[in-house]
C-alpha cells in the first residue's frame, strides 16, 4: 500500500486560531481522507510552535510563561481541529521531549558536517515573523528597516554572537533541486518566486540566539538557543521518531506533501531542503502553497482586526458547512475572499437547496410510492443510461482535479451534475409516473438510479462532507466507502428522511457577526412585515374550507398533544401558476410544487391576492387534508395564512432558500 505523509504548518501559539489556520488544516485534512479514499496510508501531521521570542513576548503581555501560554492555547487548538472533525494523526508540540531531543540531534548533525560555525551577527530582526532582515534592505532615515515577509518597520537591533549555517554553499545544489523537481513548489508561480529568491543569492543563516532564552538549548552550548524557525521546521521529522529513526521514520519519510500559506515559503522552500541536504536526509517531495483568505477583500490579521472567529460560524453552521465552503470558494493560487453574505448564498445553495433537497426528494418519493424499499422490478431507459455514463465521466474529471488539489474546480463540477440530477427529475416528473400501475417499473427505474447516483457523489463528497457523508450512507443502508458507481445494497430499505443541511437562521447569523448589509441579507429570514394584501375588502375566509368537519375536537383545556399536532402535515410548496376561478370572485385555483409531484389547490384569497402575487413564491400548505370539491375543481390541500379581526389573509414569506418540501414541525 502505498504511504502518504502530510503536514499542516505548525502554529504559533501566541493567540487562538482563526479561520486562516482553519482553513490550512481543513484542506490538510480533505487531502488526508482524500488519499486514503483513493488507497493510500496516510499520515496526516500538524502541531503548534511554541519558542522564540514572539511567544516570549505574548506571554509576558499577559503575565504567564511561555508554557502556561502554551499550554492554554493548545487546548484551544485542538479543540477547534476536533469541532472541525479534524482527524490528525499525531499532534507535536515544540516543548515536547522527543522534539527538543530531535532538534538537538539534528542541530549536531549539521554541526558535525562543518555547516554550522560560530560568528556574531549584527542587524535588524523581526520579531512577528522571526526573521533576520538583510543588510540589502534599505534602512530609513530613523534607523528602521521594513521586514520582507510582513512588510512591518522595526528598529529591532540586534548584535548577538551566534551560530550560524552556511546556508550560502547551498544556492547551486539548490537550484539543481529545484530544476530537476519543478513540482517541488505547487503552483509554478511560487516555484518561480524560490528559485529567483536563490538566484539573488543566498547569505550564511544565523541558527542560534544569545539574547533568547525561550527556546532550545544548543547542545555543548546552554547559553544559547537555537533559532525558532530551525526548531519549527524540524517538528516534520521529529514527530515520526527522527530521534530513534524507527519503523515510522523509515516508513514515512520524506513527506509527500507539506501545505501552507505563502507567507512562510521561503522556509519550506529555500532553509528546510537546505537543512535536510546538510543532515543528510531526503527533501520532501512537494510544497503546496495556498493564498491568503481575506475578510471583506482585506488580508485577514490579528493586527488589522479582522481576523473571524470561526466559533461564530460553527455556532450557526455545522462543520461540514464550513468545510464545504472554504473547499469551494478558495483556488490554490489564488487569495479567497471571506464575506458572511457569500457563505450563507453559497451553504444555501449548493448544500440546502441543491444538494439536500436532491436527497430529501428522491427519498420522499421512494417512501411516498414505494414504502422505503423497492420490490419492483425496475425498467431502464436510455435516459437512465445516460445518468450512469454522465457519472463515470464526472468522476473521472473531479479525480484529476482533486490529485492536483482544485478542490474548487472539482466541487463545481459534482455540483453541475447535482443540478443536472435535480433537472432530470423536474423531466421525467415521478409524481405522473406514479399514476399508472404500468408506469411503476419506469418508477422504480428513475428512483433507483437517482438513490446510485446519489452515492456514487455522496462518496466523491465524503473527503469534505464527512458528517453528512456518514447520514446519507445510513438513510441508504450503505456501508460501501469506496468510489465508483454504486450499486445499492442488496437488502434495500431506505431510512427515515434526515435533514441534512437544515436552513440556518440567517437574521441571527448577521446579528451575531454584525455585518447586516444595507439590503436585504441574502436568505433574510421573515420580515418586519408580511407582504401587503391587494385591497381592503370585506372579511373574507383565509383558506377555503375542507371536506367535512370530522377533526377530532381537542382535549377540554383546549391543549393538544404531540400526537395530535404531529397528523397535520405541514409542508413548503411552490406556486407554479394561478389563475382566477370563474364566477367565483374569491377564489384562485394553484398549481403547487410539493418537491415530490404537483397537485392543484383552490383559496378563498381572490380578493387580496392576485395570481401575480404568487406565481413563483413559496407558500406553507396543509398536506394531508381530505381533498375537497370547490366549483367542480379538486383542491388538494390547504394554504396556510395568518387572519385578521376582519379575516383578512396574509400569506406568510419564507426564506428563499428553503427548500421545497420542507417540513414545518
Ligand atoms: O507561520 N489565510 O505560524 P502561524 C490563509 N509557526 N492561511 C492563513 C491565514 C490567512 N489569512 N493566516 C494564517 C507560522 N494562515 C509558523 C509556522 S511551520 C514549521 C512554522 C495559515 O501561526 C497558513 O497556513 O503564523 C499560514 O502559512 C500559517 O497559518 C501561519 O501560521
């Protein structure tokens, strides 16, 4: 089996995480299921990184040691990857024994070859980045000098004795690297950036600090410690036992894929191989580098406050949500742009309305004409044919996209064939098969390839929609994880109907995140007021009456219980048409959508709502009410409205993105 080893950055631990390191970990954790779908043995890293003087500083601010900070934040860490149904297999801190000894084991490696020797080094250091700036950069006229990773002047001057790693001997092997693995940096342009930053040419690195106490100590040397970013890079090997060099070392190493942001290219992509070469180990065998995601358009930091919370997204959305989101909307080479506007539009479209009501349709219909299982014998069409050919080729195209990590682009994809499904059941309209005896075997075709074609995507998705993966498989009865074109399982029965992405409550969202936009937010929940009637007539009945008034009578307390109120089947339909009944000025006959077939409905609503008002709105309606005959015309239900003293109708409005045939419960 063939093994596949990744890592996440580790994180600095000076404060909690946000959805940048969200979103890392997340993609981090996609690719791990990912592979393993596709057969490999993976091992899926990430960790925190807790030296250096940044995290020095951090803690004095708020009176702790650095280890208390530490050991506070990772909790928060962990916390959040767990929430995120982040499944790592190992988590290594920095302050950890077998890292510090790992460290210290290759720091005397290098030493021992004659790469690393003793100076001093006088300039400018950033503490935010952990970075020593280069004499090459300009220095302003009061002293200060612009770090080249943050952008941010500081006047930080350091002049310490330390060791330092002849870095400059490694420009030629590492260029010859590069040219003979243009891969090694994923995407080119970034390759492009490393191999023009060696090209300038590269200067001895400084490895040790004098004036740092936080961090670890230089073996044969306690009065220094080594420098973080030699500490960090080095947890890669660490964690899988470098110090022992055991069974997972041997197996794992060198890693398959490390993935971060672009900030910290430079250190995966020039100082790590160059370290490795120097230790005498194998380089990795490629970066994946991400853009930044950006809030409202502006990079998103701590220092510019506006960094999100991602509790506040999972307080209104499950992980999967947001999982799917961050997975959709971020290409690789390219900065995402966060707006809680755009997350609500896309979870409501593609995971509500597209995807779920696809679910909850086809296994509506398949409870609703069959009992929840098939015992018919099922004719196909060509057309079905077709639904199973457009699948294989789907497939195809997202694996090839997924191996090179355009989630976006993949997504996309299965969601076009998510909305072909959702078309193609609107064309071959179940619910007019389901009225003749010989149309039944067609039936039981149409829902049978609906119920594969939902697997087979539901396992495409699985890397991403790991929660919802786990519920479609079990409303099916299928324990099949792998991919392809699914068969169904042989004792076919499907479950009771779950709600997958259920509506979230948009209003609450916006208020909690205080970004309510002037219009109206996309999915704004049930207005101030409803929509206004046409004219002010006489009272008149809200809904037409029904069938006759055998409803049992309630209880003396006039109170009812569960039971009772669970036989009123409430549900979301969608107007299609209306038109006026003739000679009967107060009633319009419509044509609904149910979600799983049609049907007509009269109202006694003529007077204050014309057919206009409701074409293409969505209504409540009484689903299972006797039917009843209104001048000669057969109304299947009952549209609900809010009444006045007067009687006066008012149709309630729903969220746009709820989905037809929803349930009111
Ligand atoms: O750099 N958009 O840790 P760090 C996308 N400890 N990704 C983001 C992001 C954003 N707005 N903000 C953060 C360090 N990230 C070092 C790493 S590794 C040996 C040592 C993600 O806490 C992204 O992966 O600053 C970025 O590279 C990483 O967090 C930086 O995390």
């Amino acid at each position: 089996m063939k093994k596949f080893y990744l890592t996440t950055p580790i994180y600095y631990v000076n404060d909690v995480p946000h959805i940048g390191h969200a979103y890392t970990t997340i993609l981090a954790d996609v690719i791990k299921r990912y592979k393993g779908l596709r057969g490999h043995r993976v091992f899926f890293l990430t960790g925190t990184d807790e030296h250096g003087q940044k995290i020095e500083r951090s803690a004095a601010k708020q009176g702790l040691t650095p280890k208390q900070l530490s050991d506070a934040m990772v909790e928060h860490f962990k916390e959040l990857w767990r929430t995120l149904h982040i499944e790592y297999d190992a988590f290594i801190r920095t302050t950890d024994e077998v890292h510090i000894r790992g460290v210290q084991k290759v720091f005397s490696r290098v030493r021992e070859k004659g790469d690393i020797y003793l100076g001093e080094y006088a300039g400018h250091y950033c503490i935010s980045c952990e970075n020593f700036i280069p004499d090459s950069v300009e220095e302003t006229s009061d002293g200060k000098r612009a770090c080249p990773d943050c952008g941010r002047l500081t006047d930080n001057r350091v002049r310490e004795k330390c060791y330092f790693f002849r870095l400059s001997a490694y420009g030629d092997r590492l260029l010859k690297f590069y040219a003979e693995n243009p891969e090694f940096v994923t995407p080119r342009s970034r390759m492009n950036e490393v191999v023009s930053f060696v090209k300038m040419g590269l200067r001895d690195l400084s490895v040790t600090r004098s004036t740092v106490k936080w961090g670890i100590p230089v073996p044969g040397d306690p009065q220094q410690t080594i420098y973080v970013w030699f500490d960090a890079l080095s947890n890669y090997i660490t964690a899988i036992d470098y110090l022992d060099e055991g069974e997972r070392f041997r197996d794992f190493w060198p890693a398959d894929l490390h993935i971060m942001a672009k900030d910290i290219l430079k250190y995966h992509a020039v100082y790590w191989p160059a370290f490795l070469m120097a230790a005498g180990l194998p380089l990795p065998r490629k970066e994946l580098i991400h853009g930044w995601w950006l809030k409202d358009e502006k990079k998103m930091s701590k220092s510019s406050g506006n960094v999100l919370d991602p509790h506040i997204l999972l307080r209104h959305f499950s992980a999967d949500a947001i999982r799917y989101f961050l997975m959709r909307e971020a290409s690789i080479g390219a900065d995402g742009n966060f707006s809680h506007e755009g997350f609500i539009g896309r979870v409501n479209t593609d995971l509500t309305n597209d995807w779920a009501n696809l679910v909850s349709r086809t296994t509506g219909m398949i409870e609703k004409y069959f009992a929840n299982s098939f015992q018919d014998n099922a004719a196909y069409t060509d057309r079905e044919k077709e639904i199973e050919t457009q699948y294989n080729a789907l497939e195809k195209s997202v694996l090839d996209l997924f191996d090179q990590y355009q989630f976006n682009r993949g997504l996309e994809a299965v969601f076009e064939y998510v909305n072909q499904l959702n078309r193609y059941i609107v064309e071959v309209q179940p619910w007019n098969l389901a009225k003749e005896e010989e149309n039944r075997p067609r039936l039981a075709g149409v829902l049978k390839t609906l119920s594969r074609a939902i697997l087979s995507i539901n396992a495409l998705l699985s890397p991403i929609l790991t929660e919802t993966a786990a519920m479609v498989r079990a409303i099916f009865h299928s324990s099949d994880l792998g991919l392809g074109w699914k068969d169904l399982p042989e004792t076919f029965a499907i479950g009771r109907g779950t709600q997958l992405f259920p509506r979230v409550d948009s209003k609450a969202f916006f208020a909690e995140t205080e970004a309510i936009p002037a219009s109206a937010p996309i999915g704004a929940t049930m207005p101030e007021t409803s929509m206004p009637p046409q004219a002010d007539a006489a009272a008149q009945p809200t809904a037409v009456p029904q069938g006759d008034a055998t409803t049992k009578v309630p209880a003396a307390d006039g109170l009812i219980d569960i039971d009772d109120f669970k036989k009123v089947q409430m549900i979301v339909a969608r107007v299609l048409a209306a038109a006026k009944v003739e000679k009967a000025d107060k009633l319009l006959k419509l044509e609904i959508d149910t979600g799983d077939g049609t049907r007509t409905l009269v109202a006694g609503i003529a007077l204050h709502y014309t057919p206009e008002d409701l074409v293409g709105r969505k209504i409540i309606i009484v689903k299972n009410l006797k039917p009843a005959k209104l001048r000669g015309i057969l109304s299947q239900g009952m549209i609900l409205a809010a009444s006045d003293a007067a009687n006066r109708p008012y149709i309630p409005i729903l969220p746009e993105e709820t989905p037809v045939g929803a349930i009111l419960k």
